[in-house]
C-alpha cells in the first residue's frame, strides 16, 4: 500500500515542479519590461497662440523619428497635451496645429536624460499647404 502511495506522489511532484518552473520563467521574462516601463518618459506642455493664451482643441502631433508612427492628441480646455510612456531611446518630433495656424516643429533627443520633458507650443505662423 505504502509503495502505491509513494507511486502517485511522484507525478504530482513533478507536475507541482513544472508549474513552479513555468511561474519563474515568466516572471523572469515580465521583469525586463518591469525595469523598462520604469525609464519611460513624458512629454506634455500647452499650446498657445501669439499673445501666449492657451488654444483649447488644437491637434499635438508627436512622430516616432525612428517608426514615423505618429500619434496625436487633442488639447485640453486649458491647452494642455500630455504623451507618455515613450521610449527613452527613441527621437521625437512634436508640433501643434489648429485652424490655419501651426507652431514649430520641436525636437525631443534621446540623448536628453530628463524623464519629464516640457514643451510649449506656439501657434504663430500658417500652416503649410499641401
């Protein structure tokens, strides 16, 4: 009786040990992104018009230099825009846009070390036809 017992206790062992195996390979492989989401940054500031009023509605571009995936946000009825989340290692370009009017395009560098960037956004000359 004793060796019958002893039988069915080693498939559960082993089946005990491959989940415990399998949760620390997955945490294992969670923590990298763990430590990265850690690194990322913000970019946000205001857009605002030529005698500095904040524009509500205006359309922030942000463009991935190295994807050219752009993504846009709408600002806020204060003229806020906030992206985060974006990689450290990776150049952005942000500008803003609204009616007929634009601002300049700003550069985010992946060499600047700060986690939170703020950036003003004038929209104070017309915008390219095309």
């Amino acid at each position: 009786m004793r060796s019958d017992k002893l039988a069915e206790s080693v498939p559960r062992r082993k089946t005990v040990l491959r989940s415990l195996g399998a949760l620390l390979v997955l945490a294992l492989l969670t923590l990298p992104v763990w430590a990265q989401q850690s690194e990322l940054r913000t970019v946000h500031g205001a857009v605002l018009d030529k005698a500095e009023n904040p524009v509500s509605s205006a359309i922030v571009y942000l463009k991935n230099v190295r994807t050219l995936a752009v993504r846009t946000y709408i600002s806020d009825k204060s003229g806020e825009y906030r992206f985060s989340g974006l990689d450290p290692n990776v150049d952005y370009e942000v500008h803003a846009e609204s009616d007929n009017l634009s601002s300049n395009t700003r550069t985010v560098s992946s060499f600047d070390s700060r986690k939170d960037i703020v950036i003003s956004l004038k929209l104070d000359k017309e915008k390219k036809k095309t």
